[in-house]
C-alpha cells in the first residue's frame, strides 16, 4: 500500500458506501441464500440460486451462482484495511486478479492497481489504473470507474456516480454505466439508477431500474427493488413487480 502525505483524510477514513457489509457484521451473519420464488427453465422454485459466504469483517469472502452454461464461483481477499487485493473468477476455467493501490490524500483520489499474475491484463494495463475512486472532503465516495473482472478478463467497466441528500447527508441515488468490453462484441451499454429509500435514517429499500438500446436500437428496461429489514439486511428482491428472491442469512 503506497500513500502520499496526507494533510486531510487518511485512507482508513475513506468511506466506500459498503451498506452489505456494515449490516452482516453487526448481525454476525456468516452466509446468504439466495432462494427463487418462481420457476424458469435454469432453476424450479426454491431452488438456491446462490450462496454468499463472509469474512470477519462481514466482506464478502466467496460467491457461488447458479449460471446458464455452468456455476460461476468467485473468491475474494482483503489488505488490512479492507481493500480488495485479490479476486479469483472461476467457471470452465480460473482467472485470478490482483491488485494494490496508491492514495492522494491531496485530491481525495484512490487508485487501484492490477499486479501479476492476472488473466487478459496486458503490460499496459499493468501500468494503467484498474479503478479510480473519488471522494468529498468529509470521506464519502462520490464517482468511481472500475472493471467488473471475469470471464472477459478485465470485463465491463462501471462508471457510478453517488448523489447525497444535502439536508440528510445519505446516499439518495446511485447511477452506473456499464461500458462494453473491446473483446465481447455481443456486449451493449447499460445503465441502472438505484433510488435509495429510508426509515428513520435506516435504509428500506432500494428501487434499481436497468435501461439499454438493443439490437433494433430499441430501449429497453426493467425495475429491481430490493426490501431490508430493520436490522439493515435484505428479505427480498423483487423484478418487474412479480419475479420474487428471497434472502436467507445464516449467523
């Protein structure tokens, strides 16, 4: 970890907006299911469409995912301070990614770095940031741009921008744009703004809607809303008002 001198915020005081993992470490949750409310041809009703499972610090430490051709598994490690510094992308085959990061505490910039071994990162990329994070003056992250890592090497990348209530000074909406891989010709742009909705302070909701242009440069979309409990944990996602997950968290 490389840091320059910092004259206002540390890199400890950066704050990621991780709402997951603030909720399943006060609660001691050491794994999620999540269980299909309705038939499709991949999965029957009740099926376990996938499992997460946390670390001590409540991030997440492995995904498991029911996929078309084959299950997707990833892993995941953490520095001291939380900060990814390796993801593994199984499916037919394993894709590790590494990373480190440099922090100017000047401009409140956190770059993030590949290192090898990682799949499909050239030399260049190597020497590239793999994600850039901003953040206000008190600490919050405000736009960030960072690739997805998979199947596609680096994958997509995600350009998301955060929107505060000035009175309330929470996170209101979240908007990201999802930019093609040069690899992955079948691959469109896509965009989700998530409107975040509170109790009390407390997060209770969450209302995604996910737009693109297809093929017949058409628009095209469809609404995710995600309902938490008063613990701060998600019960149930809900997609076009009818295709129904529900979450099952296990202490």
């Amino acid at each position: 970890m490389l840091s320059c001198n910092d004259k206002s915020l540390k890199i400890s005081e950066l704050d990621l907006l991780d709402f997951n993992q603030a909720s399943i470490l006060k609660n001691d949750i050491k794994k999620t299911l999540l269980i299909s409310g309705f038939d499709t041809a991949l999965y029957k009703k009740n099926d376990t469409i996938e499992i997460i499972e946390y670390n001590r610090s409540g991030k997440i430490k492995n995904v498991w995912r029911k996929s078309f051709m084959y299950s997707i598994y990833e892993e995941y490690e953490y520095d001291s301070l939380n900060l990814e510094k390796q993801k593994i992308f199984f499916t037919d085959f394993k894709a590790i990614f590494n990373f480190r990061y440099e922090f100017d505490s000047d401009s409140l910039i956190l770059y993030k770095y590949y290192t090898t071994p990682s799949i499909g990162i050239s030399k260049q990329d190597i020497l590239k940031p793999a994600a850039i994070f901003k953040f206000k003056n008190h600490g919050k992250i405000k736009e960030s741009s960072q690739f997805q890592n998979n199947d596609h090497g680096k994958g997509k990348k995600r350009i998301t921008k955060y929107n505060y209530d000035t009175k309330l000074n929470i996170l209101s909406t979240k908007e990201i744009l999802y930019e093609p891989n040069d690899n992955d010709d079948s691959s469109l742009s896509s965009n989700a703004i998530t409107d975040y909705y509170y109790s009390n302070k407390k997060l209770d909701s969450t209302l995604t809607t996910i737009s693109w242009i297809d093929r017949e440069n058409q628009k095209q979309s469809y609404t995710r809303k995600v309902v938490y409990n008063q613990k701060g944990l998600a019960l149930k996602a809900i997609t076009m008002d009818s295709l129904i997950i529900y979450y099952r968290h296990i202490k």
